[in-house]
C-alpha cells in the first residue's frame, strides 16, 4: 500500500509540474537565472556578505567597517529586491504554493472528512498557519 501511495504522489506531483503555476514559476526562474544586472547583484551580495562574516569574525573586528558593509548589504538586498523578474518570482511563487496548498486541503478533506479538523479555532486560511497537527 505505502508503494501505491508513493506512485499516486509522484504522479501528482507531475500533474502540479504541468500545470500554468509550476510552468510560469520554471519560466521566471529561468528569466532570473539569464538577468545579467541580478546575478551581478547577488554577486555582490555574496561577496559582501563573505566580507561582513569575514570582519566579524575578526577579535577586534572595525564596528565602522562592519556597518558600511552592513549598509552596502542592505542597498544591495533592496536593488535585488526591485528587479522586476524578482518581484514577478515572488508572485509566481505565491500562485504556485496557493495551488500545493489547495491540494493539501483536499487531501486533509478526503481523509479527516473535514479541512477543519480543529473546529472554530480554524478560519479556513492556511497563510498563517503553523499546521493542523
């Protein structure tokens, strides 16, 4: 039975790579892994951010040094964060755990009978859920 189950979860879990979500999330992803200005930028990030681990770990490490990296670590983060094809991953990431969640639901529903398992202490959304068990 637990080879069946196995097999039924790997073919859902083909079902959800063909799907708009997964396909539209691979799509940005790759766009992300081909932007030249972003992996510049992560670049550069990573390597002040080896700087930053590097100074603090020094005994008697430059506290004005560490902030100037601190702070060029942070205009980094914020440009990466403003690069559109960052901001487009994020949303396809959102759809796509949307859609794993709902799956995760109706399993829950199949198997207990109900998605809400704990009564009125579940309002239905799972965004800020630590879990149901």
């Amino acid at each position: 039975m637990k080879k069946e189950i196995s097999e039924m979860a790997k073919k859902l879990g083909n079902c959800i790579k063909e799907s708009d979500e997964f396909k539209n999330f691979k799509f940005i992803k790759e766009q992300m892994d081909s932007d030249e200005n972003l992996v510049s930028l992560r670049k550069l990030f990573d390597d002040k951010k080896e700087q930053l681990n590097s100074e603090i770990s020094k005994d008697d490490y430059d506290k004005d040094k560490v902030k100037k990296i601190s702070d060029d670590l942070r205009s980094i983060y914020e440009k990466i964060n403003n690069v559109s094809c960052v901001l487009e991953h994020e949303e396809a990431k959102e759809k796509l755990n949307t859609l794993i969640n709902e799956v995760n639901s109706i399993m829950y529903e199949t198997i207990y009978g109900s998605s809400n398992i704990f009564g009125d202490k579940c309002d239905g959304s799972c965004d800020s859920c630590t879990g149901c068990f």
